[in-house]
C-alpha cells in the first residue's frame, strides 16, 4: 500500500465523524433527500430497510444528488444498491489520483453482502478497500466508465456474481491469479459485446 493511500484512507477517516449520529436512522436523514423506510414494494426508488434492532441493513439510491460520505457510517448494512446518483469525492487532485467516486471508506462496511453501483461515477475502485469486504458475494458495477478492476479482487472469497458491463474494462490486473483472471477475462469478453 503506497503512502498515497495512506494518506487518502486517513484524510477520508478525518472527514467522516460518525460519533455524532446516536442511531443509524440519523446518519440516513442526513443525507438531505427523502428517504423511504421499509417500504412494502422496493422498486425503484431511494428507500432504507431497517431490521429490529433498529440497524440500517438496506440501502437503495436511486437518482439523487450525491452519495455523501456519512452512508459510510452504516456499518450494519448487508446491500448497498446506488443507481443513478454521483458520489460525493471531498478531495480529487486529478485523474491519476487512485480513487474517482468511490470513498476508501467502502471498507467500513464489512457487513455488505451486496453491492450494486450502476451508472454513477466510479471510474475506480480504490485497491486496498475490497480486503475487507470478505462478505460480500454480489458486485456490479454497470455503465460507471469502470476502467480497471483491482487485484485485490482476488481476496473477495465468497463472490458469486461478478457484473461488470457497460464499463471502460480491456483488461484484468496481472495480480489477480491465475484461475480467477481467466473466469474474468471470459466474463468480461462476454459482458463487453453489445
């Protein structure tokens, strides 16, 4: 891990406090949009789902403003689905930096089992934030400009759905291993013919 990325993980840290939020209800009406809460039909909409422990386990975003930061506070969710709604970046030096979009922070959420990002701004996925995402078996990401995917793909053991279509992919990273680069390069010949 570079000292850029110490640096990025540690500035994000700095700007997200979430000791001020009591409960996690409070981090999503933060957000400064209206949100649904454990609506009977979830289509397409933004809307939370809360279990009975009063913990946020579901969050669809769906043609918003921004992702802001504080979603990150919701250590507790199992899906994360965001459609249409550009991420919030506090800091971007430039397109070489190694994130654009999505927050390192997305390693906080160690509890994601599922996480749907479709066209919104993640050109990349910061490298060292999927080690801790151990539990997570479904990633798509569709029509975000995606233009690399990173080696660390290889420690998400129990992925068992890979979608990455509509994106700037050409290749998979050396570092990924041998038989799993080989099931991403025929996944991505098959999802890049349209």
């Amino acid at each position: 891990i570079s000292l850029l990325h110490l640096y990025l993980i540690a500035w994000h840290n700095l700007l997200l406090d979430c000791s001020k939020f009591k409960q996690e209800l409070d981090v999503v009406h933060s957000f400064g949009y209206p949100m649904q809460l454990n609506p009977l039909v979830t289509n397409t909409k933004t809307y939370a789902v809360m279990n009975e422990a009063s913990q946020i386990e579901e969050l669809s975003i769906y043609q918003e403003s921004g992702l802001p930061l504080q979603v990150f506070c919701l250590v507790n969710l199992h899906t994360l689905r965001v459609n249409g709604t550009p991420f919030v970046v506090p800091l971007e030096f430039d397109e070489s930096t190694p994130f654009s979009g999505l927050s390192y922070l997305i390693s906080r959420l160690t509890k994601l089992r599922t996480l749907s990002l479709t066209n919104t701004t993640v050109a990349r996925i910061p490298t060292y934030s999927l080690d801790a995402l151990t539990n997570l078996t479904y990633l798509e990401v569709d029509g975000c400009g995606l233009r690399e995917i990173p080696f660390t793909i290889s420690s998400l053991t129990n992925l068992q759905q890979l979608r990455l279509p509509r994106n700037h992919l050409h290749s998979i990273p050396e570092r990924t291993g041998n038989s799993l680069r080989r099931k991403l390069t025929d996944r991505l010949k098959s999802q890049t013919r349209c």
